[in-house]
C-alpha cells in the first residue's frame, strides 16, 4: 500500500506553527510508518514523541497525554477533523496512492441496475473524488455525495458513527456505493434501506451487502430484549473527548425509574477484560463509541448495547422511530 503522508504539508504547518514539543498520533493502520516522516521534525529541530495508545478515529485525539508531556501540539495522521478542540492539531489525512480504475470497473456489474448512486469515501480516497465521479458519469451514472452533517469533514465523507450524510440523499438515489473497508458498508446497511455495494479497496473486492442488514437488526434486537429483562446495569462512559454518544446522568435516572439498580463507570478505554470483575452487573450500555457494542458484542462477558439501542429498552424511542433515524 502506497501512503502519501502530506510532507509538504507537515513541514509547511509545522514552520507556521512552530512547536518545539510534538506527540504524534498515528491511526492503527499506519503505526508502523513512523520512520517515514521523522527526518521532517528533525531538520526543524522539533523533539517528537509517537503515542503508542490506540488510535482509530479523531474522536480520540491524545490531549491528555500531550500536556502530560508538555507537548505544544499533536499531529494526528489517518483521520480528518471530528470536533472542535481547544489543545492545537495538525490532522494530516494520509492519501492512500491507489490506481482504483480496474476496482470501479469491477463495479460496473454490481450497479446495473442503478443510474443514481449515493456515494461515500473512507478519508484517504478523498483526493480522488474527481476521477471517481467523472468514471461513473462517462458510465452512465449519475453521483450525489452524501451530505456532510454531524463530526464527517467533507462531503461525502464517511465515518464509522455517522451516517446522517447518507440518510439525507437517500431518497434522492438507488443505491449506495461505499469506498472504504467492512466496517464502514457495514455502518451504512445499519443506518439506510436502499442497497449498498462495498468496494473493498484493500481486499479488492466488490461486495454487495444485502442481507447483512437483517442479520444484525436481528442481533441487536436480541441484546435490547435480554437489556430489557437486566435488574441491574452499568453505564459505561469513555474519557475521550470525542466520544459522548448520550447523557449517562439521563439514563441513570431513567433506568431507576424502572426499579432497576444501575452505576456510572468510566474508563479509559473499554475493553471486555475491563467488565470480567464486574460479574453481578447484568447488562451493559457504552455511551463511547457505538460501534463497539455493534460489531464487537460477541467478545463481551455480558450484553451491551448503545444509547441509541438503550433508548428503545427503555421505551423512551421505538424501534420503528430509531430505524428511521438510523441505529448508528
Ligand atoms: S466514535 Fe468510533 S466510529 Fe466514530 S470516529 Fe471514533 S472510533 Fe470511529
């Protein structure tokens, strides 16, 4: 995989900011990288130190460690801009070098059917934008990009926890086309009807990923029931700035009105060992990143579900009213 880590770019900011102190933040994909770009701090006498916590969105960017470190800036590279921060942040996206033509032939079959396709780009396809549109145009299509709503950074853009882009041009196309990775088609057919197709950059692969929907509604219904039936629950907040999917002093007290027992907890970052001693709570609701109790539930000790899922178990939504808004 050939990476373009925006040299120009860094050096250029990096000489307009002038740090002396700088915590880079790498997204897991490209920790390995971190040699690439050294010689750019050090030819401006920069003293770097590389965050080895995880990284995968900029929903989490390293603010307390940087001042824990006196840093005077993060670069965090891989991820675009998620929210407004006081601490200063140089986001590098990090273009991925791709010749997608032989993939967005391969997609042709797939989108027969279809002359008006919604589409949306994991951050590092961005710089492609052009082309794409203009070898779907020369193919009979016509493109409309998802809007840019909530913490994505451009239009079109796609995160893991934000798909209001694509339920707002839903109706305007047939399908959806996601360039991007599993996790990313996989948040989509969660949060729109219409069929979305996959094209899977690093697999180089074209899925269609009808069917999926169901399957995982099916699932996460089955964690709301077994919720709905725990007399005593955790409510887990994350310490990342980013992260704050729904108000846990709200759920508390919903969650008492119903005669039920709960307790806060806050974490760093939650993992399912962290829950192991925590073995008379019943039930678990993560108010960090939704996609954790989404597609990591089954590695979990006890049944967790999202804010949003809470919400129907409490009966404060319906399920009809949260499909409608979309479950991620
Ligand atoms: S909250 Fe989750 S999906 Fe959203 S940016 Fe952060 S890690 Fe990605």
């Amino acid at each position: 995989m050939a990476l373009d880590f925006e040299k120009e770019k860094l050096e250029r900011e990096l000489k307009k900011r002038k740090p002396k102190k700088v915590l880079v933040q790498l997204a897991e994909g490209i920790k390995q990288n971190s040699f690439e770009f050294l010689d750019t701090f050090a030819k401006l006498g920069i003293e770097v130190i590389f965050s080895g916590e995880t990284s995968w969105g900029a929903c989490a960017p390293a603010v307390q460690e940087a001042q824990y470190l006196g840093a005077d800036l993060i670069v965090h590279f891989g991820h675009a801009e998620f929210y407004d921060e006081k601490f200063p942040i140089l986001y590098i996206e990090v273009k991925d070098k791709l010749n997608l033509t032989p993939l967005l032939k391969k997609s042709l079959p797939a989108l027969k059917k279809y002359k008006k396709i919604g589409f949306s780009y994991s951050i590092q396809h961005r710089h492609d934008l052009e082309k794409i549109k203009s070898f779907y145009e020369k193919n009979g299509k016509e493109v409309v990009l998802s809007k840019k709503l909530g913490h994505v950074a451009y239009e079109g853009h796609i995160v893991g926890c934000q798909y209001g882009g694509l339920k707002a041009i839903e109706k305007d196309v047939e399908c959806f086309v996601i360039m991007g990775n599993q996790f990313h088609g996989m948040g989509a057919v969660l949060s729109v009807e219409k069929p979305v197709i996959l094209l899977d950059v690093y697999n180089d692969e074209v899925r269609s990923l009808s069917g999926l929907r169901e399957k995982i509604l099916k699932q996460r219904a089955a964690s709301i029931e077994k919720f709905k039936n725990a007399k005593r629950i955790g409510i887990i907040v994350e310490i990342k700035p980013g992260q704050k999917f729904g108000s846990p002093k709200y759920l508390l007290d919903k969650i008492k009105e119903q005669g039920k027992e709960a307790i806060v907890i806050t974490m760093n970052e939650l993992s399912p060992d962290k829950l192991m001693n925590f073995y008379n709570i019943e039930a678990f609701v993560e108010l960090a990143c939704p996609r954790i109790a989404i597609d990591d539930f089954a590695k979990y000790p006890r049944t967790i579900i999202t804010f949003k899922e809470a919400l129907i178990a409490l009966g404060v939504k319906s399920w009809k009213d949260m499909l409608n808004i979309g479950l991620v």
